[in-house]
C-alpha cells in the first residue's frame, strides 16, 4: 500500500509541475488528469471505486467543453490570449 502512495505522490506532483509551467490549456488539462490519475490510485487504494470514477468523468467533460467555447471563440488555445475575452 505504501509503494502505491508514493508513486501517487510522484505523479501528483509531476502533474503540477506540468500545470505550472505549460501555456497551452491542452497541455495543462493533460497535467490536470494526472493529477486527478494519481488521486483516483489513492480512491482505488482505500476502495472507494464509484467516487473516483464519477469525479474523473465529470472533470473531463466539463474541462472539454470550457477549451472547445474557448477556442470557438478566440481560435487559440493560449493562456497568454485569454485576456481577450474579457472585452
């Protein structure tokens, strides 16, 4: 059981990392799934299945359905461009 958490550790904060440093909200959603990878192996490890699996598939609908408005909008998926659509 210890071997599983410190390998959730691990990609936990190798999603972070990525989530920190990449501009590109496909690369970041990509950080945010290993992050959300390596809570679920926490969820598996003290059995709770159904949770891990609804919260999975909820975050990732959601968060493809924000990119996609977001590029039918501004044609570009940069973090740096977001600003326009504040006006």
């Amino acid at each position: 059981m210890i071997a599983y958490l410190v390998v959730s550790t691990i990609m936990f904060f190798a999603g972070v990392y990525g989530f920190v440093t990449r501009k590109n909200m496909l690369a970041m959603l990509i950080s945010l799934e290993l992050m959300l990878n390596a809570v679920d192996i926490n969820f598996v490890v003290f059995n709770r299945y159904l949770f891990a699996i609804g919260i999975a598939a909820a975050e990732t609908a959601l968060a493809i359905a924000i990119i996609i408005n977001i590029f039918r909008h501004i044609r570009n998926v940069e973090v740096r461009n977001l600003d326009k659509m504040k006006y």
